[in-house]
C-alpha cells in the first residue's frame, strides 16, 4: 500500500507557515522558566576557559517571529529531503563498507577481555561522528574501586551536532557491543561481514552495529545534500548495552545538561512481526524483581549435625516457589493478569501472520515442547503480551560446583515478573506479598519470610495518535512503500528504554529495525542489505520529519547551558557558522560581518545588545516587551 | 559404678604370658607377605642416602619367641601405669598452659588471611612433638593451580614415634584448626583461654585443639614415667579440618608407607550424649550427595525475550525439590528408611536422660519451632538416628546478589542425604532415582532431568562386643570411675573417620572427648578443666590397654619400609638406641657395641647376619628353620 505523500507534504507545508502564530504561550512559558535556570553548577570540562555571554531573556525568539532565513532554510530542507534519500541510495558501499569495519571489532561486552576491541569500537564511532561535524565527548564509567586504574577504561560516548535553538532536538541512543558468538555453530566467521545471497552475515548486525551504522549514512547524506540537519542531534553511544549499561544511572545524572534540550528520543528496535510491514511498538515491558527471603537460624549450620532438628530454609523456600507456579507454568499469583491489555483484533491477525515457526525454534534450542506448542498466536501472546515469571536463582545457598555440608539458613530465591501495558508495579508487589504471606500461613513454615521488591520497571505505552507516531509512520511508510502497523498491545523488551525514559522523561519513538529475535545468541546473525539501506533511508527520513514538529525554543535552554558551560565560541561552531572566532574581543564584529553576509538586512540590531541577540531575536523590542506581560497575560 | 581393674589386669597378665604360644599362624603370615614385599617404589625423602638393610625372612620374631627384655619391658609398663595416670594430674597446669597456648593460635581455616596463624600452630604442635622423640615431617598440600606458589603452604604434619616391632601402631587423628569465633557475641576474647568456674573457655576446646593437648600430655607422661611408650604412636594433625581436610585423598595415597604398620585409628570425638557417663560410640554417619539436574534449552536465555514460551527448568526443578519433602520436612522417597537401625532400649533411655533443652536451642539460634517439638527423644531421634534431607543450594542459576535478567536453562539441585546405619547407598541411590523419574513422569515436564550421585559416604558401624572396644571402655572407665555406655544406634557425624577409614582400611577407635555439640559454631566454647584432665588420662590409659592387644608383627612392614626408604639408622633412633651412627662403615660395629653394653649375652649371632638379626630375631636358627615349614604346616 502506498503512502499519500503529497498530501502529507502540503499539510506539513501548511503547518510551516503558521508556525508564527500561536507561539505565545511557549513563549511565556520559556519566559518564566529562564528566571529560575541560572543554578550554579560547577562545570568540570576544559571548555570554562571561554566567558559565558550574558544573559538572555528570550521575550521574544525566532520562532515565534520566524527570520526569512529560518524560512528559508527550512524550505530548502523540504526541498532537499528527496535529494537525500536518493543520496542514500547512492551510499550503498559505504554503509556496506562501514558496517564491515564495525562487525570486525569484537566488542563482546560480556567477556571483559574484549574490552580494548569495544573502546576501539567506540573510538571508530567518535571518529566517525566528528567528521559529521558532531561534538563528541566519552565519558569514563567507574568499574568498581579494584579496576578502577586498570587500562582501557570503560566508557560511554555522548555527542551532539546542534543546528539551531528553533530546531528540535533528537536523542538517539546505539550501542556497539554484541553478544559472543561461537565460532564453530556459524558457517563463516562471526566476526567478518560476509555478503551472500543478498543477505550480510555477521555478529550484530541485527541490533546494535546495523542500527548505528543506519545513522550515521542518513545524517552523512543529510549534510552532504543540504549541508546542515534539519534538527538537533545527540548520540549517546554504549559499549555495555549488552550487560545491562553500567553506569546509566550515574551518567545520566551527571551529564543532566547534556539531556537538557531533548525533545525525543529514538531507539531502534527488532519490532517487526511478519517480513511483510514494518511494526511501529507504542509499549514497552517492564519487570518487578522479587525476592522471597526465607531464614531459618540465624546462623549457618552443618548439615551432618543440625540436618533433621530444624526447619531448613531451602526446603520452605521450594514449597513457596513452587506454589508460585502450576506444573504448565502458569503463575498462580491471583489477580496478576487484572489489568493486561488484550489484544485488539488487528494485533491477533498481526500474530496470526508472524514468521515464527515453533518446530525450528525448538530445534534450534534442543528442546522437545514449548508452553501453548499448539497455537501460534497463544505461543505468542505468552511470550510478548501477557506477564511471565522466571526464577532466576536462590542467593544465599552453595552454588558453587562443589560438595559442602553447610546447611544454608538465610536464603533469598529470586523471581522476576515481566510485566506488560497496563499492569501497576504496585499493585502486583501487593498481590505477590499477599500470596505468599497466604502460602506460608497455610504451609504453617517454621522459618519466616519476607518479600522483598528488589528492582522494577513500569510497563510504558504510549499513544499511537501522537504527531510523533504519526511523524515516524510517515517516515518509515515513504521509505518503505507499506503502512506501518502500529500497536499497544505487543510490547517491546528494551530495558535501556525504559530507564532512559524515566530518567529524561522525554517522549521516546520505537524505530523498527528488523524482526523480533527469536533468540538470545543467535548463530548466524543476517539482515537483508535492502533492510538495512531501507532502515538508513528512514532514519534519513525521520530527521526530515521531525523537523516539523512544532517544540518548545531552546533559547532558555541555551542561556542556561551558556551559564554552565560558558561556550559561547562553541556554538557558533554548531550552528554551522564556521568562523575563525578570535576569542572574545573580535566577537561582535566577526558576528556582523556575517550578519551582512548571509542575511542581508533582516533586522536592524542595536550594538550593544548584539550577544543577546544573536541568542534571541529581536532586543531591541525588550523596553516594549517588558510592558507587554502586564497587557497581555491573562 | 566403679570397674573392677583388679580381674582386668590379672586377665592381661594371664594373656601377656601366652604371648609365646600362638603365635605361629601370624608369623607363617608374615613369612608369605614378606616374599612379595620388594617392590620398587620410588623413594622421594632425603633418606635414600641410606643403604637399604638386606632381606628380612621373619621366620621367627620376637613375637613368637618374646625376649627377656621384651617381657621385662612389658611388665615395667604395667607397673608404671598408674604413676603415670599420677603424672597426668600432676601435670594440670602444663596441659592449661599448652592449651592456652594452642588457643592463642587464631587457626580459623576457613578464612585464608588465617593461613600463617595455622602454619605457627602445626610447627607449635611439631616442635612439641620432637620434643617427645617423634620424628615429624611435613608434607605441602598443592591448594589450587594459582595460588600453589603462594607462601605460607597448607600444609598437614605426619609424626612418628616407634617403639618396637612387636608393638601395635595407633594413629591418632588430631586437627587445630577452629570455626571463626564473632568476638562481639563472646564474654571474653575467644582466643584466650580464660579459666572460670571450673571451666576452661576458648575456642577450640572442645573440639581439635582440647583433644589434641590430652594426647600430648598422655604421650609426655609416659615417656616421663617410663621412657618410652607401650606402643608405637602415629599422627596427623590436619589444620584443614573444618574445611573439609584439603588434600587428603592425596596425601593418603601418596604418604602410604606411613599408614603401612597401622593397626589401629583414633578419633577424639564429641559422643557423650549426657553429662553422667561417657559414650563409646560405634558407628558413623554416611552420606549421599545428589544432584539432580534440570535442562531445558542448549543455552541461557533472556528472561524478557523468552520468557512465557519456553519451559523453564528453575521452576520445573522447584517442582520435583518440593516432591522430595513434604510441608513437615519428612522425605517423600519411598522405602528410604527401610533399613535404619530401631534404637535399642538402653539408647532410647540414654536419648531421654539427653542434656539437650530445645528451648535453649531455639533460643540460641534465634528459631520459633523445631521439628518434632514436643518430644525430646524423637527430637534427638531425628536429629542423630534417622536419615535427612538437606537442600544445598542450586549451581548454574543466578546467586550473586545482583538483579540479572538471565534465564538459567542448565541447572542442578544440590541435596545431601544423611545416611545412618545401616543404610545402603547404592539402595538409597535407586530409590532416589526412581522416584525423581515418577515424579518427572507425574508432572509431564516439558525440560529433561538427570538424577546424579556426586559423592557418598558409607555409613559404618563396627562391633560393640570387640577386644579393641572393650580395651577402650577399660580406659575410659578407669579414668572416669563410670562404666562408659556403648552404642551402635546413635552414630557419630565425623566424614574424616569414614574417609580415612575407607582409605586405609583399619578399625578405628572414637574417643569420647565432650558432649555432643549442639551447634556449629559455639560461643563462650567451655570444657571443664576436670574433663579436659579425666580426657589426658584416659588417653594415656588407652595407649596402656592397646600394647596388650594381640597384633600382627611388623616385621614384614619393616623389612618393606627398609626397603622402600632404606632408614637403617633411623629405625635404630626410632627404636631408642640413641646413637651417634657412623653412616655405613661402622653400622655393623657400632650395632655390636651397643648389643654388648646394654644386653649383655642375649643370644649368640653369627657375625654375618647381623643385620637381619637386629630385625628379626633369632636368625642363627635360619638354616633349621628352612626344613621346618615344609614339616609343620599343615
């Protein structure tokens, strides 16, 4: 089915030149909210050698008055974007070429010896990103206080190109760590891309390279067409998405002004059910941790000795864990399943036609049945879409490959419940507390209990109505020719997601990349290279896209990262204007002279404003403004 | 109840004068062994500088034919005996001493950092021990491949002293190694020994280091009193114990020719059961050791990508673990407790007037309930005669105290077994097996099981009706001025005794040394300072009673041991001819004077046999002796 594209393109069109209209309210929010950005936080990086520039009061910026070159440049955008996909088109090579050079690094992050393989990685991924005219900076993640010294360091990659305080700005999030591979159960070495049968074989091609790899040729053609991107961008970069991204918590709370302009924030996923039509996810998982603490003494015993006198803490705990589940491993837990979203009947005909055939993968997997092995769709259901519980193991007890005597009396047997759209967190830790406390009423336990929550993560959906769902689905739909299908109902895994997502609180987008993995370690990992250019090429597309969506100014934004960081040189960099800036003194009239060489007369500026205004026009209607509020508040 | 010590002694003087009689059977015996007693094994000591003695064909030996000096030696023994039980009260504040001594070694093996703490203690314990004339070696035990290098060794100390050949050899098992005492829950430091009340309070006295001070004083006595012991004696201090005795299978094997001459094993251990009379115990507890493993797919996955579709095996082996025991810990295995000795009357009533108080217990380790709460004997029934099932933990899961979101798809129960006499372990394998595979079958499991047998112990039981028993109950009772109590019934947990009774196939002896102890680890660990001493004493009481047991000569084990080690000279040391000896030249001159000077005119040895004489007396009748076996044997 083909996308209307006309139609979306002059409604866009429309949308563009009423962009001046309704800012006000934006406006005066931004007003209010740059009274209370000037906090002081110490700034730890190289760049406090540059003054901050003064401050900014942002009664009126450019995107509330647009400048005839904002308009400009926008037009040229929408007239470039075909331009730039055709480019990617052109890039096949390259993109090939790349990837190659990224699967070659065997950044195994599971296996601390790949260590230097990942930096290298990441080192190839910030080369790359600053030939794009990206700032990048890495940031060093403590291991723990023995490694801390030790040679190379962990580390996570964060950079940003920025286009314009009018521009909103994307949050894309890659990882270029894979999981390990034997090399024995592939047919070719895992960690060379090899082309066979229009199909690229190589470890992580399917997540984390393939998607970087995507990115980085749809913001590489953007510039070489246009010269500039149509929005902002920031990439952080992980070498350890695979073993749970160390150090999120504290980096994200450390570089909170790096998050500070975000508007979005894009992840790409494996959401594709069928090979039919791209999956747009509007949910994700989250999980509730739980550990069931059973003690017994309050010391360790001896098994030869005690073994028989007392009520052993391992034996209570079986009798609770098993209540926990039947023998179909159906959770016994009462109300559990209240509050799961069922499926809509587009989601069960989308299940319906899923490339998932239960025979291979249990071939694959060396295992004789799988749960609900009869129907496909429930097969499915209870994979994706409704809550699983896993037990993940008992702390506390020997688990070491030996014999011992010990007779363990404090254990915690640890379980975990997937939870799915629109379950609470809370309220399945009261139904889990419940239950048990029921249980060990009715076992009569001689030990004692506690349940504990341990870790959780809300489940996240979100509308599939939004100009950003509909911004993606315009993007993916052009490139790849076929409506995407949305859905609430068949939720994404993506732990990174959900975290980010809580800690930035900024709306996030599902980019789909590929097919659900049916495993964990897949062997010969392969993408179709019409997949994978298809993915660059909405990549490309969704920056165009987005750079339509009416957001909120950065101009507060700006004033308060100035007043961090005092980077006044800097931006100038990112904005695109490539000057040589002889620093402070020369400021204003090298920002004069190119005034009047790109722009001819947009505006006359007073002097002794220019700063401010080059970060929020016009200043020189501030004496008019500063009576306007009390005109026109209410 | 006082025992009759005049009849015991007058029956032992009866059967040390019809020493001469019967002893033609043993000595054929040993002339057939000898034969094939010349096999080639490497020597490794630094005693290969010796020549090896030529051949010892036994025909006659001072056990058939006792010397006068045999006989006189004999009867001194049995007149020094009571001064030296005399010398042991004498001694009161020696033993407090050495044990205070001992204490103060912060010998807790299962911490490493204690290693050097140990090591000081074993040389202590070595030192003390030449002192008494025994010849003590070290040997290294190999801790793993990494830290094999590491300073201080692990180590165990082998020590011996040998009186004669027609002796009996006793090895005694001693350890000084202690479990790790928490300082806050003790009233004074627990590696002090603080004398209080009558009682003796450290830790380790009640266990490794309390026994092992009573044999060094039982030993110093008598050689105080009588120069030299009424047996040979060996020993070997492990400070390994409580984890596990490290290296012992090993050394074992590799130390053979010291256990080669061992007639008879002791074990001080914990049997009293009440605070009235002391418990000979004869049996001890085994165990079988499973594991029952779970596989569902060929590799680990991830909980929120899988999760709902496969079969887990964690929860499938809650399941089957829940099979094994009911909700009152009682095991579900059918026919498991079919051959599990019925205690006895005289058990049951020694299991009631038990100085054992489950409030005490409870309180103590901070519980609510025991098993079996209302009554004492089943309680203690429970607890030390009836087989039980102990969870040990789960390897292949998720133990480490971090959320992980792995889902294990290999993994293994780990559960012991306690066996009591007189149960089987293959039987109780079988049952095992077959009815984790009903319950597999029962419950239709999706993943597949395997039910393994990692390790196992016998349990052993021997006679209560015995010499050797009987000449332990002399000991003890004579010390005690109590008819001690012999059980079969109430076995004792001691897996060093079933491993080195396995290994070296002797019958073995358990000392009653304290009271059962009611839990691992004490604190306040108290013995009264009279029990420590009555323990000294019946000791050095046991050594007196084994020399008039009848045993095999050593003559053959000599000649073997001459043979493997060629330790001439050191046999003469060892025998207590104290002489400075010129190496080879001089060995046959020097033996001359020394026959000359103490034993005036014995018997008269051609010159050439010399040295098989000295081993083996007499040889000048060697030529006769060969047409003899060919008339008397049969």
């Amino acid at each position: 089915m083909k996308v209307k594209r006309s139609t979306s393109h002059s409604s866009r069109r429309s949308s563009m030149r009423a962009m001046g209209s309704t800012r006000s309210v934006l406006s005066r929010r931004s007003q209010r909210t740059s009274r209370h950005s000037r906090t002081s936080v110490r700034a730890t990086d190289e760049e406090l050698n540059f003054e901050p520039p003064t401050k900014c009061h942002c009664q009126r910026c450019q995107m509330r008055f647009p400048t005839q070159q904002m308009i400009d440049e926008r037009e040229r955008t929408f007239k470039n974007e075909p331009a730039v996909l055709r480019a990617v088109d052109d890039q096949v090579d390259d993109v090939i070429q790349d990837l190659a050079q990224m699967v070659k690094f065997k950044s195994v992050s599971v296996e601390p010896k790949f260590l230097l393989e990942s930096c290298l990685a990441l080192d190839w991924v910030a080369n790359r990103l600053a030939n794009l005219k990206f700032k990048t900076y890495e940031h060093l993640i403590p291991d723990d206080p023995v490694n801390c010294f030790r040679e190379p360091h962990q580390k996570v990659l964060f950079a940003r190109y920025f286009s314009s305080p009018t521009k909103p700005t994307l949050l894309i999030y890659g990882h270029l760590d894979v999981l390990p591979a034997k090399p024995d159960c592939w047919l070719s070495d895992p960690f060379e891309l090899v082309l066979k049968d229009g199909l690229a074989y190589g470890r992580g091609v399917t997540s984390g390279k393939g998607m970087l790899v995507g990115w980085i040729h749809a913001i590489e053609c953007w510039l070489q067409v246009n010269e500039d991107l149509p929005i902002n961008v920031k990439f952080i970069v992980d070498m350890l998405h695979e073993v749970g991204s160390t150090g999120l918590q504290d980096y994200v709370r450390a570089k909170s002004d790096f998050f500070l302009d975000v508007d979005y924030m894009v992840f790409d996923v494996n959401s594709w059910v069928n090979n039919d039509r791209p999956v747009i996810a509007c949910s994700l998982t989250g999980w509730a941790y739980f550990g069931v603490e059973v003690r017994g003494a309050n010391k360790s015993l001896e098994s030869g000795l005690a073994g028989g006198l007392v009520f052993e803490p391992m034996i209570d705990l079986c009798h609770l864990m098993n209540s926990l589940v039947n023998d179909e491993h159906e959770i016994q837990i009462p109300r559990i399943e209240n509050n799961v979203r069922r499926l809509t009947t587009p989601e069960w005909h989308l299940l319906e036609s899923a490339g998932f055939r239960a025979y291979e993968y249990k071939e694959e997997l060396y295992v004789r049945r799988l749960r609900h092995d009869a129907n496909k769709v429930e097969v499915l259901q209870s994979r994706w879409c409704k809550p699983s519980l896993t037990m993940h193991g008992v702390e506390g007890a020997d688990s070491r490959p030996a014999c011992t005597r010990i007779l363990p009396m404090q254990v915690v047997s640890k379980f975990s419940i997937r939870l799915v759209p629109d379950q609470d967190v809370e309220q399945i830790h009261c139904a889990v507390r419940e239950y048990m406390m029921q249980i060990r009423n009715e076992l009569n336990l001689g030990t004692s209990i506690a349940v504990h929550l341990i870790d959780y993560m809300e489940p996240i959906c979100w509308s599939t109505e939004s100009k950003l769902i509909k911004a993606l689905m315009r993007a993916v739909g052009e490139v790849y020719q076929k409506d995407p299908i949305t859905t609430q109902g068949i939720p994404v895994c993506l732990p990174i997601a959900n975290v980010l997502c809580k800690l930035v609180k900024k709306p996030i987008i599902l980019m789909p990349f590929y097919k659900r993995r049916d495993r964990h370690q897949q062997e010969n990992e392969c993408i179709e290279e019409d997949n994978l250019m298809r993915h660059t090429k909405s990549c490309a597309s969704l920056l165009f896209e987005l750079s339509f969506l009416r957001t909120k100014c950065k101009c507060d934004v700006i004033n308060k990262y100035c007043n961090l960081r005092g980077v006044k040189e800097k931006l100038d960099a990112d904005r695109g204007y490539d000057l040589p800036v002889p620093p402070k003194r020369n400021l204003l009239v090298s920002f004069f002279k190119l005034k009047h060489k790109e722009n001819p007369a947009p505006m006359k500026a007073p002097k002794r404003n220019s700063v401010k205004k080059f970060l929020c026009f016009p200043f020189k209607m501030k004496k008019s403004s500063k009576k306007r509020p009390s005109a026109a508040p209410k």
